[in-house]
DNA sequence: CCTCCACAGGAACAGGTGGGAA
DNA sequence: TTCCCACCTGTTCCTGTGGAGG
C-alpha cells in the first residue's frame, strides 16, 4: 500500500468518525426553539394566562418579565407568542408579534423605526435607519398600527440595555399608545436580565409596564441536566455521549447563576472537540476542553476587537500588572497609558474619556475597576486584571499598534517603577 | 465632627460620519 | 448639490462624595 492510499484511507476514517458524533447539531444552538421547555410549565401557563384575553378580543395587560441569562425567557416568551398567533388564526383575532431585542435596536428611534417597518408589506413604506426626526416615525407609526383593527405585541428583550442609554421615554410614549388609537391594541413585553433596571423608570412608566410579572429562577443542576438530555437525543447519534458528560456541563453551567445557554454550548463545542480529535465517544476531557475554548475564544474575540485607546489603556494594565502594582487606581494607569502613548508617537485621550474606557473594560470582564473610597487619599477605582497577563500579550502579539510595544519590550525600558 | 483628597461621573458642546430628502 | 437628522467619540468644565486623619 503507498502512502497516497493510506492517507486517503485515514481521510475517509475521518470522515466517518465525524459523522458519527452529530445527527443534528443545529439543536444545540440557542436560536433553536425547541417544542417543549422542560420546568418552565408554571412561566408558560402564567403567560398563556395573561394574553389569553387577545382570543376574546380584549386588551391583554403589559408584562414584565425578568430572569438571568440563559433561564429561557427569550425561547419561552418565544413559544408562548407563536403558539398565540397560532390559536389567534383559529379565532380570527389578527395579532402581530414584533420581536425586538435592544442589544441591538437600542434607541428610541430604532426601536420605533423597527416597527414601523415590520408593517412594511402591508404599508408600503419603509423608515430609513437613520435620518427622520424621531417624532416624524412616531406619529407614522401610530398610523401604520392604526390602518386596521388588530393586536400588536411587542416584545422588547433585553429592554434594560435601551433604558440605560435612553432613558425611559419610549417606553413612556409606548405604554400610552393606545389612548391614542383607535382600531389597534398594543401591549408591550419587556424583557430584562437585571431587575434592578425598575429603579431607573418613572413610577407611572413602571406602574403601566409591569401589570403584571414573571420572573424566571435560574435552572439548576438537575433542571439543566433535563434540558441537556431533552436536546442531546436529537443532537447525538446514540450512545456517543459518556455518562459523565451531561452531567458535568449542568455542573458547570450551574455554577455560574444556571445558565442553560453556557451548558448548551459546552455540549455542543466539546461534541466539536470529539468530532474533531476523530474521537468515537465524547468524553469528560472534551467537556474541559470545551470550557477552555470557550473563555478563550470569546476573551480574544473581545479583546481583538477593541479600539486603539482601550487596547492601550489594557496595556498599561497589564505593565501594571507586570510591575506587581495592582490593584491601582485611575491616576496610576494613566500615568503609564500616557507613557505608551508617547512611545507610539499617539495622541493621548484626557483622563476623563479614559476613565470611562476603563468602565467599558470592566463591562466586558477583562479587567475589574471597583470605586472605593480611601477616605484622605481620595475617591478612585480600584483597578485589576481578570485574565493573564501574559495571555493579553499574546493576543496583542499580532495587533499592528503593539507589536511594535512588546517588541521594544516597554516594561524593561522604562522602569516604570524601579 | 469636619476636612479635603483624588477622583467619579454628569452636562454641554464640538466635530465627524453616514444616511435620506428636496 | 445642500440641508437635516441621529449617533458616536472625545473635550472642557463642572459638581459631588466616602471616609482616614486631624
């Protein structure tokens, strides 16, 4: 046998491992809405129950719903709607569904610019993305609902991110809308990761938003491990999973506030790990493996993708870090950031933008700035790194700004803090 | 109990981008 | 083309503040 055949042989032997793993692994993945939602019954039911006044023609009350990540709001507010439209057909009751998650749509006009143009079809027009002035899409909007009579859901998901960049006064403009119509009813579904969010909404806004609540618990343990199986007889072909695995990324998941998402995914990458080592049966090490992969993957992401002065400000971190000055607090770091500014021949940024970059840092978990107060030595940020120095400067390692920093080794040079 | 540090973080504004409309 | 608008980055100027040390 030549070598030609035998890599062609081992190809193929690939090949077949790989199949052998998966049978449908877009199961795995969070967009997928699965036909049943294992320990949301009771969340179900109190939805159903509250927008079943929509099939008798009678204006259902505006929702609040709150939970962590990943304890199924979005996929069960999801399922509960899809299955309203459906018994809505049934009854001929018209109701819209408009899904809008403001991690994306998150300002008053693209949220309302968003609807607007859900209706587009039936309008015929369309609101540009930038460029009306935002009263303009308002009032347009409340004609294009109006056109008929009919019932209009809207679910705004992550309805937090938009009032904390927004403040309130789309949901304001929103929750008295239909003292303004006349055919059409709307209702509103806010969705939220952080309950404290109601602090930051006027009295009567919260009073009209939240008529009624459901709160998602997070899962635990046991309840993750239900929703793995559940997913893991579609995804995997039989027997490929080890008894341990499912277990263990409940366990995992559980750990950090029961997220079904994270558990999912740790399935599902370390099944990619398997498939990929041409392994015949997804294993415990896999599972750590996947865990690995997936901090480190969505860190660099992250990082990779940050601006000029954030990756400078992380850097001078990380000199800190290196120089075993952390904690330190804003002033320090931008001593040193203004350093590797001169050094690149960069402009500088004043400390003030640079102390909100250090807050868009912190946000994003790369490092940890908590304000204390040092009585005499004054307010400031206690500042830290959450990952590896050293894995920082590899990711940078291929950053054309920084390169040229860790080539002239500017921690050695300077002696920063000799 | 008062002071006063070293900032936090709000407000107003400037300048630039990117898009639609007349 | 020119004008308008939303939105972003960044600056300047500012007021507010928790608590150690007097």
């Amino acid at each position: 046998m030549n070598n030609e055949q035998t890599y062609l042989d081992s190809l193929f032997e690939k090949y077949l491992h790989a199949k052998r793993i998966f049978k449908h692994k877009e199961v795995l993945r969070h967009s997928y809405t699965p036909k049943e939602l294992p320990h949301r019954r009771e969340q179900i039911e109190t939805l159903a129950h509250i927008l079943v006044p929509v099939l008798k023609g009678e204006t259902p009350s505006n929702i609040f719903v709150y939970g962590k990540t990943g304890t199924g709001k979005t996929v069960t507010i999801k399922f509960v709607t899809e299955e309203l439209k459906k018994a809505s057909k049934k009854y001929s009751v018209p109701v819209d569904v408009i899904y809008l998650n403001c991690e994306v749509v998150d300002t008053q006009y693209r949220v309302l610019a968003n609807i607007v143009n859900y209706f587009k079809h039936e309008s015929g027009f369309e609101v540009p993305l930038v460029g009306w002035p935002t009263d303009e899409v308002y009032s347009r909007l409340k004609e294009v609902i109006d056109a008929k009579e009919r019932f209009v859901i809207i679910i705004l998901d992550e309805i937090d991110k938009l009032i904390k960049k927004n403040g309130d006064d789309i949901l304001y403009n929103l929750t008295r809308i239909n003292t303004e119509l006349q055919n059409a009813r709307v209702s509103i579904i806010g969705i939220s990761n952080d309950l404290r969010f109601k602090e930051y909404l006027d009295a009567r806004v919260l009073s009209s938003l939240s008529e009624e609540e459901v709160v998602f618990p997070p899962y635990d343990a046991s309840q993750l491990r239900d929703i793995l199986e559940q997913r893991a007889k579609y995804a995997f072909n039989d027997g490929v999973l080890d008894a341990a695995v499912i277990p263990l990324c409940a366990a995992l998941a559980a750990k950090e506030h029961g997220d079904a998402r994270k558990a999912l995914d740790l399935l599902r990458v370390s099944g990619e790990i398997a498939e990929r080592e041409g392994a015949e049966k997804v294993l415990e090490r896999h599972v750590r493996k996947a865990q690995e992969k997936i901090e480190h993957d969505t860190m660099e992401e992250v990082i990779k993708t940050l601006p000029l002065h954030s990756k400078l400000v992380l850097y001078a971190v990380v000199v800190l870090d290196e120089n075993d000055a952390l904690p330190a607090n804003t002033g320090e770091v931008y001593v040193v950031y203004k350093e590797i500014c001169e050094a690149l021949d960069v402009e500088p940024l004043t400390q003030r933008r640079v102390s909100d970059l250090i807050n868009e840092l912190d946000m994003l978990g790369i490092i940890n700035a908590k304000v204390v107060s040092k009585g005499r030595y004054g307010r400031t940020k206690e500042i830290r790194l959450n990952i590896p120095a050293f894995k920082v400067k590899n990711m940078f390692r291929r950053d054309y700004h920084l390169q040229s920093l860790l080539a002239m080794d500017f921690l050695k040079q300077r002696r920063l803090f000799a």
